[in-house]
C-alpha cells in the first residue's frame, strides 16, 4: 500500500518525464495482495506482513522499490456475523538510478499511511467473502504549495474500497479480489513548477489482484495476475478529463511460498502482458514475510458423552 504508484515521479521530474506518462494513477498497488486469502476471515490473533515490490521498467532511467508492511488485528468482534480485523500499513517508496553519468539519484519517501477495517465472512464450504474500507492519509504537502521535487497527487487522501472472495478448501487459495480508489479532488498549489502549479485531480482507479495456488505439505505453489486501471471520475483537473491518456496495465506470474512454522515466506514475479502505454512495459518481483505475533487459543472439542443403553 502506497501513496500512489506514482511515487516514482518525484525522480522521474527531476530526469524531465511526467509520472502520468507510464504508470497508472492507483495509490493501492497492483498485485499488493496476491497470494493472500484476503476473502476468508483470520482466527482472532494479530498478524505481522511485509511485503516487498523491486519494479523495474523497461526504458525508465529509475527502478522504484516498495516496502508495505502491515500490521492486522483479527478481533473477537464480529458484526453481522463478520469477524472485524483492523490494518495499519505505513509504506516506503524507494527510487534507483541506473547507471552513472547523469543518472537519477537513489531516493526514498515515506507517504500515505493506510488504516482501514475488513469485515469477512465465513459463508462455509471453504468460501470467505470480505469487504474493505480505509484511507491513505495525506502526510506531505496538503496543498501548502509545491516546488519541483514533489507529486501533485500526494496532497490528497486516497480513499479505498475492496472486495473479495476466497476459496481456501483441500491447500487451495483461489482468490480474487477487486479495489477501487478514488481521492479528495481538486488539490489547490501556489508557486512552484509549472507542473505542478494551481489544481490537480488524480483519476479513480480499480485493481484487480487474482490468486491460484496450491499447497503441497509446507510448500505452495501457482499461478496470479493483476493489473490496473485508471476511471475517468466528474472533476474537470483529472489527468483524463486534461486530455492525458488513460493508463493501465495487467501481469501474469507465478508464485512460490514455503511455510517455516513461526513464519510463512512468499516469492512471486510478474510481467506485464498488456500497457495501455506503449514502452512503458515492467517485470516486478516480489517477496513477502508473514508472521503470527499472537493468535488466540482455540478451545478444544468437548470430549462425546458416553452412550449408555438399557437392556
């Protein structure tokens, strides 16, 4: 979860190329949540994840790492019949040159912390369903003005919303799960660089992060896919409605986890099989740690009455 995928603009301005020219105007991160059952609901505990995305394009002068991790509370309360877990998720964007002699310099940027409730339900038969509602809260410029070395887009608070449905029976995950974006439009700068100067509106956006794996003892194994793309939404400053062309993109990897015990690891890669910009094409790699800090006891079965008969 990032303060927009954009991120990578804040070098990207510094090299002479807009951000909207590549990369799609979704804060949440595509494929961010592949390879988690995110439609089944957790046993009450507290959950610690870190995910990491290297992106590296295939004509940018700048690679763009991300670093989530999330902590998850899986409570006792249920609403409705739907177990409430709690997120908090305070993402670092990191950017790389490549090569030297004018070459972009390494930077990194901590923005948007996340906080949001899921509320999932056990629909029984190794089916889960879930909803997602949150904020990415704006912790940078909030329109105070902006000079070059800044993203429009990071004055605003990204709101998101997701759904999504889990099969989880016989070492199965077969996820899918939808997320849509949208922001406080329009954002207001003073002074600064053209490009970033008076009104800015960010598109809306909707993600849609699929999952196909198979558990074979402490191994798992499979396939996912996701992608992006940017909807035109009613503010006349948004990148779409200024002409820009509409981006987005789908990729299609696999993925490969190992389950050590006190902690779970994921591997995955994905290419992109489609770009709505051309020459703006990425292969992303992905690794992730999974951690159970505290999961509650789980009272054992009553032992079966005896069964007494008279003759």
């Amino acid at each position: 979860m990032m303060k927009n995928w954009l991120a990578a603009g804040a070098v990207a301005l510094s090299v002479g190329m807009t951000g909207t020219a590549a990369f799609a105007q979704t804060t949440t991160v595509p494929g961010e949540q592949v390879g988690l059952a995110v439609g089944a609901p957790l046993p009450e505990g507290v959950y610690a994840l870190n995910t990491f995305l290297y992106r590296s394009p295939d004509v940018s002068p700048v690679d763009v790492g991300i670093n989530i991790p999330i902590l998850l509370w899986s409570t006792p309360w249920k609403i409705l019949d739907a177990r409430v877990e709690l997120a908090v998720a305070p993402p670092t964007v990191f950017s790389f040159g490549r090569g030297r002699n004018g070459a972009a310099l390494d930077t990194s940027i901590n923005v948007g912390t996340f906080v949001g409730g899921i509320f999932a339900w056990d629909l029984g038969n190794n089916v889960g369903v879930s909803y997602l509602a949150g904020v990415y809260l704006n912790e940078l410029n909030a329109g105070r003005g902006c000079g070059i070395g800044c993203l429009p887009i990071l004055s605003s608070n990204t709101y998101r919303q997701g759904f999504a449905i889990s099969y989880t029976g016989d070492g199965w995950n077969l996820t899918a799960n939808l997320t849509y974006n949208f922001y406080d439009t329009p954002s207001f700068f003073s002074g600064g660089s053209p490009l970033v100067r008076g009104p800015y509106a960010p598109s809306d956006a909707l993600n849609l992060d699929l999952t196909a794996t198979k558990k074979f003892g402490k191994w798992e194994i499979g396939a996912i896919g996701y992608g992006t793309t940017d909807l035109a939404n009613n503010s006349r400053f948004s990148p779409v409605a200024l002409g820009g062309a509409r981006a987005g993109y789908f990729a299609l990897g696999g993925l490969i986890g190992y389950d050590f015990g006190p902690f779970t690891v994921q591997g995955y890669a994905a290419r992109h099989i489609v770009n709505r910009v051309a020459g703006a094409e990425a292969t992303e790699g992905w690794f992730r740690v999974i951690v159970p800090l505290y999961t509650a006891a789980v009272a054992p079965a009553p032992a079966p009455a005896p069964l007494i008969r008279k003759y």
